[in-house]
C-alpha cells in the first residue's frame, strides 16, 4: 500500500491523531488501569476487524497508541521502490474506527501530550559505522535500514529511538556529532520553544521552521523541534 503525503494525512483532519516522525500518535486519557485494558480490548476488535493494530503502551492515566505500517511503498522514481516504516490508508482507517471506539468509551483524546525523540548523528560515513550503531543499541544487524532506504538505524520492536545519520565534512572536522530530534504536535510547537527560550535556551536556525527549529542550551549544546505535519486549514 502506498505511503500517504502529509497533505494527505493533514486532509484527513483526525482530530485525536497528531503526525510525528514517521506514525500517527494518539493519547486517550483513563481512570485507571482496568478502563485502559477494557479500551485497549475494544481497540484491539476493531482491528481485527481492519486486520491492522496500533502499537500500544499503558501510562499512569493513559493510553498512548501508535499508528504505522511496516509495508508501506515508497516511490523514488517510475522504476524504483522502497518497503518503508509510513502511515498509509490503513493507518487512517484505524484511526477513525479507535476514535469511535474512545467515543463509546467515553475516554477523552489529549494529541496535544504526544511526543516522540529522535536521535541524530552528523557523519560522511554512515554506511560504514552503522553496524556499529544496530548491534549497539538494538542487537540486531538488520536494525540498520530497517523501514528505511537510509542507514538509519530502527529497532522493530521500539525499545529504542531511532538513530538517523545527517551529513558531515569527510575530513571529520570537530563540532557537536549527537543531537536529539524532539517531535511535537504542530499545535504545540510554539509553546514547547518558548518554554526553551525561556529557560535560558537560544534560536540559533528558524530557516525551516514550523518544521524544523533547531535550539541551543547555554554552552551550545544543540537540539531541534519538529513538527511533522502543518495544521489543516479550511478550504
């Protein structure tokens, strides 16, 4: 099946979902954890029903639920695919059949609470240290590539944020190599740098932003805020 575009995705208007990284997120709020399990029951119905699940964690008052599909097609040209990690038209399908299922549940949606980190390193040489990077952070060598036609490095089962390699100077000139990828939802973006600057923190590049914001702390240590997708707007 094939990937879906962010103004795909933004399009779909899914009120409780928010687009981060590469999935769709969600977070329904419970009472405890007997409500959580009889949601995460119900979820897990409706897709059987889809024949397509979420990936799921229960919290303290939550349930946060993910969305992706690890067949998703990528077309880089007329000749050439990839199978990557995306949210395709299943992914939405689900989505709106959890949100009636929350409906009935009475559980209320908090998107705006979603997160998700990243891990990136500036390299001229990802081919060759990214094995070095699967065994030690997953274990597993075919981490590496893993829904990606990248050398970014994806633990199938999650245990572990992604590593994804930027580029650097081949002469391996000195500078911050590790920085954190923080993803937002686009409704909250704004908040999460002010919060940042306000803490003491600098806007060192707003070239790209809302997508890409990148902060430095007070000894120059860097990171970025993302957003995935734009806020849909009516037509």
């Amino acid at each position: 099946m094939d990937m879906l575009t962010g103004t795909q995705i933004t399009e779909a208007r899914l009120a409780d979902w928010r687009k981060l990284a590469q999935g769709l997120h969600s977070r329904y709020l419970v009472d405890d954890f007997g409500a959580a399990a009889r949601f995460v029951t119900a979820v897990g119905e409706a897709g059987d029903e889809l024949g397509h699940h979420p990936r799921v964690s229960i919290g303290q008052g939550h349930v946060d639920l993910k969305l992706v599909s690890d067949d998703a097609v990528y077309r880089e040209d007329e000749t050439t695919e990839h199978v990557v990690e995306w949210v395709t038209q299943q992914d939405l399908d689900l989505a709106r059949a959890i949100t009636q299922v929350a409906a009935e549940h009475q559980l209320a949606a908090d998107p705006t609470s979603v997160g998700v980190v990243e891990l990136g390193l500036d390299t001229a040489r990802s081919a060759t240290i990214a094995p070095v990077w699967a065994a030690l952070l997953t274990g597993n060598a075919d981490a590496q590539g893993h829904g990606s036609p990248s050398d970014e490095i994806r633990d199938a089962t999650g245990r572990v944020p992604n590593l994804w390699f930027g580029d650097a100077a081949e002469d391996g000139a000195q500078g911050q190599r590790f920085h954190l990828e923080v993803y937002v939802a686009h409704d909250v973006a704004e908040q999460r740098i002010a919060a940042a600057v306000a803490a003491g923190g600098t806007v060192v590049d707003d070239s790209e932003a809302p997508f890409l914001t990148v902060i430095a702390d007070q000894d120059g240590n860097k990171g970025v805020v993302c957003v995935a997708e734009s806020p849909a707007t009516d037509a």
